[in-house]
C-alpha cells in the first residue's frame, strides 16, 4: 500500500465526524482500518459509535488492504465542477475479507476493464494539499458537522495479476 500527494487536487476532501476521523487520520498514514465490537467481534464499516449487532463498544483494528469488487458504477456525467473533468470515473463497493464493503472510486483502471470480482487494493492520498471550503458542486458544504479536514483518503486500484 502506498500513499500518494495530490493526485485529489480540485475535488472536495471529507469533514469527517469525531467517529469516522480516525479512519481519515489513518489513510493519511497510509494504514486502512476499520472497526471491530470488542463485545461480539462483528466487524463494523462505516466508522460508529456502537456495534450494530450488540450495541457493544468498537475498536480500530488494522485491514489487510485487500479485497474484491462486489458492485461497480461508471460516472459517465457529473455537473459538479470539482468532478466534470473527471469522467468516466469508476466508484467501487469493495468487498473486504474482514466481513465489511468500503465505497470508493476505482483508479489506474479503464471503466471498462473493470469487473465483478476483481481484486483491488487500498491506494492511499494524503491531504497535504487541502484547502477547505470546497463544496460538491451544488453550493452546499461537504459536510456540516466540519471537525478537523480529512488527512487522507483510500482509493482502490487493481491488483495485477
Ligand atoms: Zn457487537
């Protein structure tokens, strides 16, 4: 897994919740992780306060970084401006081995290369080069429960093989 600078430049980063920022804080770092109920081990994503089976308390634990394309969309329009260059793009639901399916947009793939099934990894961007105040197009702020900016962000790409 690697992590990369910039290659996010013009398109809104997250303002994550106190729950979901250690997930940001960790792709900043390069480090997938996701939670884990102390209580009944369930494996949790997105980040919450409480296990969604038990109720019990979630830690962070550390992901392999790996996993499968269960579904897939190509963005072929998009009037925002921070994402009208961009298209086609590719937005993933991932599969992990560790029982839970992350979002994410697909890169170093052709739209139409890409396949149900197909083994991918986390790609890591740091947001070194976050300025703040970007909004997906529509005026409205990304988020409006804004803590501290994301520091980084997880991507997918295929794995070679
Ligand atoms: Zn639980």
């Amino acid at each position: 897994m690697s992590v990369q600078a910039d290659c996010w430049e013009g398109r809104p980063w997250p303002l994550p919740d106190a729950v979901a920022q250690p997930f940001f804080d960790a792709a900043g770092c390069g480090r997938l992780q996701l939670q884990r109920c102390v209580n009944c081990g369930t494996a949790v994503f997105y980040p919450r306060p409480y296990c969604t089976v038990c109720l019990g308390e979630l830690q962070w634990i550390e992901a392999c970084g790996k996993g499968c394309i269960y579904t897939f969309t190509v963005i072929r329009q998009n009037l925002s401006r921070a994402w009208r260059g961009q298209v086609p793009y590719v937005v993933v639901m991932v599969e992990l081995p560790e029982g839970v399916r992350m979002m994410g947009n697909l890169v170093a793939c052709p739209a139409d290369e890409v396949h149900i099934g197909m083994p991918v990894e986390a790609l890591f961007v740091s947001s070194s080069a976050w300025t703040g105040g970007e909004t997906a197009g529509s005026g409205e702020p990304t988020s409006d429960r804004a803590g501290r900016p994301a520091r980084g962000l997880v991507l997918w790409h295929p794995i070679p093989g």
